[in-house]
C-alpha cells in the first residue's frame, strides 16, 4: 500500500513514477520506489527518444549519491506523455492555476478573520464626546443590546446619535462561493465526484444518486488508474515467458451494490447454473462448504435423454424432480379427486412425462398407503428416479 501510495502520489506531481526492481536468481524478488523528484532522463536531447534507443535515468540517491539506471531496471507508470517523448506531464502542474486560485481564497479568507473589522455597526454624532462621554456610551449601548437575551430589543437614539451598518459579510464578498467552486474546478480535474468531497451548492441528493456518483468514480477515476497501472506492470514486471501470470485489480468490492441486490443476482446466477453457491460464498467473503461445488442444472432446460447429472448432482436432481411431482400429486388430491382416480389415472401419465420412466410402482405404493405423509412420498420417489438415472 505505501509503494502503492508514492507511486500515484509522484505521478500526479511529477507526471511519472518509478520502482527500482531488485532481481535474484528466480527473476525479480523486491520492488523500491524511487523519488521521481530525483529522476532525470540521460539520453540525446533528454526527452526525445527513438524506440531502439536504450533508455538511461540518473537518480540522485540521498543515501548512495548519483546513480545510472536502465530503464530495465526500472518499473515506470508515466501519465500524459507525448508520443515519443520520456517524461510525462504532471497533472497538478497543469491545473496550477486552479490549485493556486483555491490557496488564495483561502489565504483571503485566513485575513478576513484575523484581519477584518468583525463589528458591522457603527453610532455616529455630530457633536465631540470626551473620553468618559464614550466610555459612557459604549457601556450603556453594550448593555441595552450586546447579547442573544437582548435580541431583537428596540433601540432608542438621543441627542443625534446615528447607527450605521458598516463592512462586508462573507457572503457580500462571495467568499464562500469563490471557495465551493475552486473546490468543484479541482475536483473536476481529478474527476471525483462532488459527493465525495461533501459539495452540494444547496443541490439535494438521494441515496441512489450518490450510489451512482459512487459507481462513477469507481468506473470512469480509478478505472483508468488501473489500467495505467496494470499495462505497465504487464510491461516491466512480467516477462514475455511468464505467459501464466497477469496482472489485474479486482473492483468488486468498490461496486458491490446493496445487500438485497447483491443476494437477487447470487439467486439468479445459481438458478441459472452458471455460479456454484461456493462461488457466490466466496465473493461474500466467507467460507466454502462441502457439497455446494457443483453447478445446479435448470429443470426446465433438461432433456429425458440427458438426465444422467454430473457426478455429486444426482441425488440433488433426483429430490428436486421428487419434489416438484409431489406438489402436482397433492394438488390433484386437494380438488377433491379420489385416490384411486388419482394414482391409477390421472397421477401415471404426468410422472411419466417428468422423469421419463414407468413410475406404477409408485403409485401403486402411494394408493395402498393412505396415512403416509409427503415427505415419505419424496422419499419412494426420490429412489425410484435416482435408481432410473443410474
């Protein structure tokens, strides 16, 4: 995290970065971050460089002294870079107008306060008063009206006496402005969302919205990000050889919706038989459990000449079919059908059309058991599929 934190860090002052890359006798075993500050390119004209031409860095190491660098040794993440040219260009530098804007207002506002007159009125006469005669006044004028308990409190002027209302407030000199949309212009450039900066201008936002101000940030700032970083790790860090490594930042975490939407999707993911329920377990972070591996196999996308499920599903398939027949079978029973009607009937030829195979034996064992229940009914199904699909 702190490499991690230097590195985007020095590319947005310096507009590159650099990792020294430390190799051992099974390719490279430790990765130290340079100071981009200290970087300088060698090569003719010292940015300019034709693609053949090797590339050679002097770092100014403040613990060693000067040092030469091949740009093999080095893992280089470089933001708005010309084509052809070495240095890329900072993005804080560009924007130093704004930025410098931004320090302003604030070291106004610093003046306002320490500086600025904070009374804004003023009792005037055209008459001279002594120094006890203002001493008198003031005590006198602070006692009838300074305070929140004489708010409001009718103010009565004698002998001439005038108030007047003097200075401006901070809103007078749109300070307050000025500063909320410095902060909107640099957060532009940097392309973060208002929301998470705590700017609203008086613009109310629903929790869906700022969810979505979320998703943006995490697609349209860090997405780039990530990329920038990913390509050139592929670059300098992973050898032409290494075909069975890669490098990529998982983002799910940052786009993981709410609870309920996240559990809907597992539902129709795992109904779908594209996900393993171990599958969605593990995206939520927890423990896998025995027997959840398998993907589950719509019913309805079953064939009577495919049914032989993949090794561990069987019992699953089997139960499910036993279950799904049981809720037609009570059914029938429930509209007031006879038993007999039922099981010599009515209930053998819709067996036969879920499960492919002759299921008498089970009807015949269900009509001479009255008080059997439906689970026992699940079960003598259950084996009567199993058996047929093995």
């Amino acid at each position: 995290m702190e490499l991690r934190e230097s590195a985007i860090l020095d590319t947005l002052l310096y507009g590159q970065c650099f990792v020294e890359k430390v190799f051992g006798p099974d390719g490279i075993e430790e990765l130290h971050p340079l100071s981009a500050g200290r970087m300088v390119p060698m090569n003719p004209l010292d940015l300019y460089v034709p693609p053949p031409t090797p590339l050679f860095w002097r770092y100014a190491d403040p613990r060693s002294g000067q040092r030469v660098l091949l740009s093999d040794d080095l893992w280089c993440v470089k933001m708005l870079a010309p084509a052809g040219y070495l240095e890329g260009q900072s993005i804080v530098l560009l924007a130093r107008e704004a930025v410098g804007l931004a320090l302003a207002a604030e070291e106004q506002g610093a003046r306002l306060f320490r500086q600025g007159v904070q009374t804004d009125l003023t009792l005037q006469t055209d008459g001279e008063l002594d120094e006890p005669g203002k001493d008198q006044l003031r005590k006198s004028f602070m006692e009838r009206h300074a305070g929140s308990w004489n708010a409001w409190m009718p103010m009565l002027l004698e002998n001439g006496l005038k108030a007047q209302r003097i200075g401006l407030t901070a809103q007078e000199s749109q300070y307050i402005e000025a500063r909320a949309f410095q902060l909107q212009d640099i957060a532009r450039i940097f392309r973060i969302p208002e929301v998470l900066l705590g700017i609203s201008q008086g613009r109310s936002s629903t929790y869906a919205s700022a969810e979505q101000f979320f998703l943006a940030y995490t697609k349209y700032t860090l997405r780039p990000w990530c990329e920038r970083i990913e390509q050139s790790a592929h670059r300098d860090l992973i050898a032409p050889s290494e075909t069975d490594l890669f490098v990529r930042h998982d983002l799910n975490a940052l786009m993981r919706a709410d609870m309920q939407t996240r559990y809907a999707s597992y539902a129709s993911a795992i109904n779908a038989g594209w996900m393993t329920r171990n599958e969605c377990r593990e995206a939520e972070h927890m423990v896998t459990l025995p027997g959840l591996d398998a993907p589950l196999q719509p019913l309805n996308m079953q064939g009577t000449d495919n049914l032989k499920p993949a090794q561990g599903a069987g019992a699953r398939l089997a139960h499910q079919l036993a279950k799904n027949c049981l809720q037609h079978e009570m059914k029938l029973l429930a509209d007031g059908k006879s038993r007999a009607d039922v099981y010599t009937r009515l209930l053998p030829p819709y067996l036969a059309s879920k499960t492919g195979m002759d299921c008498a034996a089970y009807c015949q064992a269900r009509l001479a058991q009255p008080d059997a229940t439906e689970a026992d009914g699940v079960e003598l199904l259950k084996s009567l599929i199993g058996a047929g699909l093995q």
